[in-house]
C-alpha cells in the first residue's frame, strides 16, 4: 500500500500484524475474549479473505448475529488496514455467557 504523494516512502502490513488486527475485531464483536478467537488469512480474488473461528456472546438470534458479525468484521478490518476484504467465514465454536467475559 503505498502512502499519499507527499510522503515519501511506503507502509506495509505484514500478515501477523493482519492476523492480530482482525482476530481483536472479531473477538470484540463476537463478545469473546480474543485468546479464543482464531483467524486465519486468505486471499478471495485479490481481496483478503478472513476464516474466523471462535465463540459468541450468549443471546438471541444467534445466526443472525454471526452473519451481522461477519459483515461489520469486513467492513472494520478494511476501514483499519486500507485494504479490500472480500469474504468473512465465522465458524461457531461455542457460547460466552456473561461471566465468561469478564475481568477476573
């Protein structure tokens, strides 16, 4: 990705920064703690692809919250990295209820 005409130079990304980004963003918008939550990249057409494993807060409409999930995730992970995120995979690994979540 190349910076703006007046900066000299380039910024790159690498993939282990990617990865890092967008497992905070999935796990921040799964409701999980994110040492539960794995990502994995991938390329869709020229575009990033992200596989998202991990749980969900407890709730309603789970699915429809998984697929709300998979779309602001997408819409995040490209508003942070500058980069076109074509596909967003979440795999359901189970529920976090409330005390789950929390600080100890």
């Amino acid at each position: 990705m190349n910076a703006g005409p007046d900066v000299p130079g380039r910024v790159e990304i690498t993939a282990r920064a990617l990865t890092s980004l967008a497992r905070a963003v999935a796990a921040e918008r799964l409701g999980a703690p994110a040492k539960r939550v794995r990502v994995g990249l991938g390329d869709a057409s020229g575009a990033l692809s992200l596989d998202i494993t991990g749980p969900i807060a407890a709730g309603d409409d789970i699915v429809g919250r998984s697929t709300r999930v998979a779309e602001e995730v997408k819409g995040r992970v490209g508003d942070l990295t500058g980069r076109r995120v074509g596909s967003a995979h979440i795999e359901l690994t189970g529920i976090v209820r409330e005390h789950e979540s929390r600080t100890r």
